[in-house]
C-alpha cells in the first residue's frame, strides 16, 4: 500500500496534472458515444478497436501519427468529422475521485496511455498523452504506441480552443501563425479565443516543397486561415524536391524521320524538348520516314541501335542522323544500231521503284568525258526523244534519283549511231507499153525500184527517165520525166503513166535526120541523179521499151 501511494505521488508531480474543466454530465447516446453535457463534446464510449477483434490488446495501440490519420477516418455511429482530442479535450473526462480507472463509468477504459493530439511545445518529436489509471498526464516520443479514443464536436462555451498543427511528408518545413503562437516544429499547439481567425503559414526547407494541408486546413496554398469555433488539427504535407531536367531531341535532316519518347513527351519534330523528374529513365527511339534509314545518333545518344536510353541525372540532348536509301539502277533499253539522218530517237528503259525522276547523259564517247548533254524526266515519262546530228556515234545511259536526293548507279550503256544514208544499190524493173489513145500515141509503164544492197535504207530517192539507144546516160539521150520515191527497206512500187508522145516524136525526127533507122528501144533509169545515196546505177537500170 505505501509502494502504490509513492508511485501515485511520483505520477502527479511528474505529470504536472492541473484542474481540468468540468466534468459532465454525460448522456449515453445509445450508439457507441457519449456527450459531455458540460463541453459538449461526443466521446467514443470505448476504445478504439483498431484491428477490429473486439479483444484489446498491443495490437490497437498506434504511434502518435497513425492515431491522428485513424480518426481522422473513423467513419463511426453514422459520423465522419471525429479526430484525436487534444490535451486538454483528454484530460476533461478524467474522474479525479477514482482510480483505475480514473474515468466515468459510462466509458469502458484501458488503465495504459491514451495518445492526445498536442504536441510538447519544446520538442515536436514528443506528444502529450493521458493515463485514466490515475488520471494523469505527461509525454512520449511520437513513436510509441498507445491507445486512441476519438472526439467530435467542439465546446458550446466561449473557448479559448486549442490549434495543432502536425508535420508530415518526407521534406522538412515550418509552419507559423498569425496572431503569433504557432511556431512548428517546437511550437505546435496553441490556445485561442472563440471565433479567432488564425492564419497559417507553410514554408518549406531549402530542397524540400509544401504538398499541402489536411484535417481542419485544405488545399495546397501554402497561406490557409482557420476560424477557432472549437479545437482544430492541421497537417502540413512537406516533400522532398525533386529536380528535373530537360530533354532535347533534334532530326537531321528535316523530314528524315522523327524521335518519339517513352514516357510520353518527345514527339519530334514538332514536340522536340520534354522537362523529366530526376532520376527518370527515357528510352528516345528514332523512326525513319519513306525513302530514308536510320543511320546514327550524336550528343548523350551514340551508336547505330535506333533505341537510345538515358537517365535524366542533368539536361540532355540527343540528334537522330538518317540517310536517304540507296536505289537501283535502271536497266536501259538498247534503242537500235543505226537511224538515218535527221531523225529523232527514242531512249527507254525499265521502271525502278521508289524513284521520284531519272537523269539521262549523253555523250560522244563510251566512257562519257564528252558529254552531249544531261536531261531530267519525271517517273512518268520512262523515256526520252531526242532529235540527232549526222555522221556521229552517240551513247547514253541513266540513273534514276529519290526523293530524299539518293542517286542509282548508271545503269547500261547504249548506244546509237547516225548516219547521212546507208550504202544501198539499187534496181529498177518494170513493163512499158506503146498505146494510142484518142489518135495519139502513148507510152506508160508499171515499175518497181528495189534495194538490192546489204542494209536497208529509209528515206527518199530521185528517179530520172531518159530514152537512150546505147543504155549509157550521154548528152545524145533525151529526158522524159522525173519521180521521186519514198524507200522503207528494200522494194518500193511506183506505177506511172505519161504522155510523153511530143518529146519521143521530136526525139525520134531529130534521129532520123542523124541517121537513126528506128526510134529507139531502150529507156533508162538514173536513180539518185545527184549522188547523193553514192548509188552506182549499174547499167542504168535498163528497161527496154516495146
């Protein structure tokens, strides 16, 4: 007995206990609460049964911080707005008349600490707690676990009514008040009038930021005014900064491709620089566009793999180089061996995918040092027409190009030559007739000149007729008409007729004076009469009239 009566003296003077408000009385609301008619506070009638066993036991003690968060989300007997009473909300259910507890028996009671929610004004790592074995009080580390009973409400009288403020989060801050009080940590508990407007202020610490408030204080302004209608808890949210760091992408060459990112950010061009938490892993990939490949990357990306990863640990930059495809050669068409002079040929070849124009060179040489000239067609054309001189070789090759400005290789060469004519001979064959028409008489025939040469010829030739006794072209023969006659190959049909009765007759008087016994029986044919085909006319193509 006198062992228990020193601990009781030494629990008293250690606590500090001091007179406490008025107790009750107490109404038992029939749902788990009671209200204290003298406050008007309502009390959980029992304690917290935090693992919900309905045993309790060390299981439903909580640290200090896990005691505020559990009321302040204790939804109980259809109310969500309870809280962990402060010291002095604690102390005022204390029965000082008895022991063991010492509360009223309205409230069921653990004789061990209950946690308040004041913190010790001279450390804020310690709060304040309240023994009902003998109706005491003192304080513990914020560590410890103890047992919670929540409070809602607030007293019907004027106050004053005590503002705490808790800290968390994984920064550092302050919080001070205005009117002055509030200095936390250190000061984190302070008494004020009823109907005092307080205002709160968060700063955080050099590398930390505010998240925000919670409890009776909300939203992320780190100014926050409260009004002391009753006994109010602040939380202040301070985190641990976190830098950041900008990302640059760049393509090269404009429309060679894009860069995308993952995360999201980088969509380049267009979305070419991205701000990431430090610390972030970014994968940067490049994506070729038509016509190009990915070839590699230069700044913090390096190497030929279209993937680059960087951790954002400071400002970053990275360029993705592409090229321009390579692309085939066309396969030109062999044009022929020979055309004749003046004409225009044609140079064709095959189609080649991906090209956007072909490039045609002309020279006059096979290793083309003498260039003619350099043409451009669109893809459409898969040829060109181009007008030529006499007496020359030409050669010619092409080269197809991409859009992105990539260039085949030449493709085969070709070549064409041109020429004044071609050595041909000639004959003429045929049937002449002696005809009278109308009392005249007529002659007319039905003949044919062919190329009896090696190569064929293709253009025009002259054709002369003369009468000649002796099949040899002289001053003595006489002329008689003159057609001009379009070759292609080898044989061309020329049907003519004439009324050459006038030039024969005076030819053949002219003969008879000279001694001539007959008109003569031999008509010539001088083809290519100015030598301009080199033709020989052999004989003088002799077709004997009738």
């Amino acid at each position: 007995m006198k062992n228990f009566l020193m601990m009781l003296l030494c629990w008293v003077v250690v606590s500090g206990a001091g007179p406490a408000w008025a107790i009750g009385p107490y109404v038992d609301n029939g749902d788990g609460t009671a209200t204290d008619q003298g406050t008007g506070l309502m009390w959980m009638q029992s304690t917290a049964d935090i693992n919900g066993d309905e045993d309790m036991d060390d299981n439903d003690r909580l640290p200090w911080k896990d005691a505020l968060e559990y009321c302040e989300n204790l939804n109980f007997a259809d109310y969500t707005d309870w809280r962990l009473p402060n010291e002095r909300e604690l102390r005022s259910i204390v029965k000082d008349d008895t022991f063991n507890p010492a509360i009223d028996p309205v409230f069921d009671c653990e004789l061990s600490p209950y946690w308040s929610s004041t913190s010790l004004a001279s450390d804020a790592s310690y709060a304040w707690f309240v023994n009902f074995a003998v109706g005491g009080d003192n304080w513990q580390n914020k560590t410890n676990h103890n047992y919670v009973r929540c409070v809602r409400g607030g007293l019907s009288g004027s106050g004053p009514f005590d503002l705490s403020i808790i800290l968390a989060g994984t920064g550092g801050g302050t919080v001070t008040s205005n009117p002055a009080g509030i200095d936390c940590p250190g000061d984190c508990t302070e008494s004020y009038p009823s109907g005092q407007a307080v205002q709160l202020t968060a700063t955080p610490d050099p590398g930390s930021v505010f998240s925000g408030w919670s409890g009776d204080c909300a939203g992320t302004d780190p100014d926050v005014t409260v009004t002391m209608d009753g006994a109010k808890s602040c939380t202040a949210a301070f985190d641990v900064a976190v830098s950041s760091f900008t990302l640059t992408a760049a393509v090269d060459p404009a429309g060679g491709g894009t860069v995308t990112s993952n995360p999201a950010g980088i969509d380049c061009p267009g979305d070419c620089t991205e701000d990431y938490n430090d610390g972030t892993a970014v994968a940067l990939t490049a994506n070729p566009a038509a016509d190009y490949a990915f070839d590699h990357w230069t700044g913090d990306c390096a190497g030929s793999n279209p993937v680059c990863d960087l951790t954002m640990n400071s400002d970053r930059d990275a360029t993705a180089h592409f090229v321009c495809t390579a692309i085939g050669a066309p396969a030109a068409n062999d044009p022929g061996n020979t055309i004749s002079s003046g004409t225009a040929y044609q140079v064709s070849w095959a189609a080649v995918d991906g090209a956007q124009d072909y490039v045609i060179q002309e020279a006059t040489d096979a290793a083309f040092t003498a260039i003619v000239s350099t043409h451009t067609v669109a893809t459409t054309q898969q040829q060109y027409t181009h007008d030529v001189a006499v007496d020359t070789t030409y050669y010619y090759r092409v080269r197809a190009r991409r859009s992105c400005g990539s260039e085949s290789p030449w493709s085969n060469v070709v070549d064409m030559t041109v020429l004044t004519h071609v050595l041909s001979h000639f004959d003429l064959t045929g049937q002449w007739n002696w005809y009278y028409r109308f009392g005249n008489l007529m002659l007319s025939g039905i003949f044919e000149v062919q190329n009896v040469g090696d190569q064929e010829y293709h253009g025009l030739v002259t054709v002369d007729f003369y009468l000649s006794d002796d099949r040899q072209l002289d001053g003595n023969d006489l002329f008689l008409n003159r057609r001009t006659v379009n070759i292609q190959g080898h044989r061309t049909l020329i049907s003519s007729y004439g009324h050459w009765l006038r030039g024969i007759l005076r030819w053949w008087l002219t003969r008879r004076s000279l001694g001539f016994p007959s008109i003569p029986n031999q008509i010539i044919a001088v083809i290519d009469p100015d030598n301009l085909i080199d033709e020989t006319n052999e004989g003088n193509n002799v077709i004997p009239s009738p």
